[in-house]
C-alpha cells in the first residue's frame, strides 16, 4: 500500500514540474532583466550595418596601371614617378630606337668590366702573383658562358623570319614600332654584341689593373 501511495505521489510531483517549465517564465538567479523562455522563441531580429561615407574622397597611393585593373600592373609611386620613368626608359633593353647591337655591346661592357674584380679577389689563385691574370681569365670564361646561354635562348624563343613578339602598343594604346630584339635575328645581333662587349670589358679592366698599374682596391 505504501509502495503504491510513492508511486502515485512520483507521477504526480514529475508532471506537476514539466507543466511548470512549459508554461512558466525562468528567471536566472544573478541576471537583471526581464525573463526568458527556456525554449527558443521563432521571433528573429534584423539589423542593418550601414558604413560612413566621408565628405572627402580618399587619395589611393597603389592603384591600377591606367585605373585597368585587368592589365596586371600596379602604378605607385616609385614606379610611376618621371625619374624611374626616365631611368628605365634609358636602360639598354628599353632603348627600342637603338640597333640590338649596339645594345648588346653596351650591356656586354658593363658586364665584363665588373666581373673581373670579383675573380681577382675571391679566385683560387688570389695569394698568388698571377691573381690578377686568373681573375681575368675567368671573367672572360663566364662571358663565354652567358654568351652561349643567350644564344640557347634565342633558338628556344625566336624562330627564322617571324616578325616580332612584342607589343605594338603602350599601356596608353599609343602605337609604336614592335622592338626588333624580339625577333630571331635581333637576339642574334645582341648576343654577339654582348659577347663582343663583354670581352672587351674584361680587356679593359685587365689593361687598367695590370699595364697601366692604376692604384685599385682589388689588386
């Protein structure tokens, strides 16, 4: 009898509390505020972000070559700025009005020149007296070298009678005459110039170190 009273008096008391959290409001101990449910309500908020729009427009320092953004250039101002403009333009493989040639003698000078410091003073033969001839002689070998991989790369690029593979117009669309350095015999004409230059710097360099005695660091 009594089992059965404690029965009853469980199935009472546990639907007696899931009728209270059904229909009464919970309030948290420690919260301020007004009640919530403990199921979640089907009302959802909205809210809308609007930006601030400045008076004055902003001036953008990195912005799209031309305002195109499909070019795939940047202009800023280090590469927009006249004298980068003016010093590019006067490098030898933009000079498209000079003769591949004499293009390829120019660079060929710079090089040879340069390259017979190094070889002297970091060679095999630096402690010895003929430092000054080794060096020299592998500037000239490396010379060679760049010449027979410049010659490589125009077989591989440019092919016999073709015109040229460069742009005939600016980033402005302003027409101008294709560089004929992009062509099969205009790569031929710079190598053998850059061979030609190259030689001669060394040359050059070895006459000032060595015949004319000239007071340099790298002897």
């Amino acid at each position: 009898m009594a089992a059965a009273a404690s029965t009853v008096a469980c199935s009472q008391l546990k639907r007696n509390f899931t009728s209270s959290l059904t229909r009464k409001l919970a309030t948290p101990k420690g919260i301020s505020g007004a009640p919530f449910r403990v199921f979640p309500s089907k009302r959802t908020s909205s809210f809308t972000i609007k930006a601030i729009q400045s008076d004055k427009p902003t001036y953008q320092v990195i912005q799209p070559i031309n305002g195109d953004p499909f070019i795939g250039s940047l202009e800023t101002p280090v590469t927009s700025s006249p004298l980068i403009a003016w010093y590019l333009s006067n490098l030898p493989a933009y000079r498209t009005a000079v003769s591949p040639l004499l293009r390829g003698v120019e660079v060929g000078l710079a090089h040879g020149y340069l390259l017979v410091g190094p070889f002297v003073i970091t060679g095999p033969l630096r402690n010895t007296p003929f430092h000054g001839q080794a060096g020299s002689l592998a500037a000239a070998g490396l010379v060679v070298i760049l010449s027979m991989c410049l010659t490589i790369y125009g077989i591989a690029s440019f092919k016999e009678g073709e015109p040229s593979i460069a742009p005939s117009l600016t980033l402005t669309g302003r027409k101008k005459v294709p560089d004929q350095l992009q062509t099969a015999e205009g790569w031929a004409k710079f190598t053998g110039g850059f061979f030609f230059g190259g030689i001669s710097g060394v040359f050059w360099a070895y006459f000032l170190l060595y015949v004319l005695d000239l007071p340099y660091y790298v002897k």
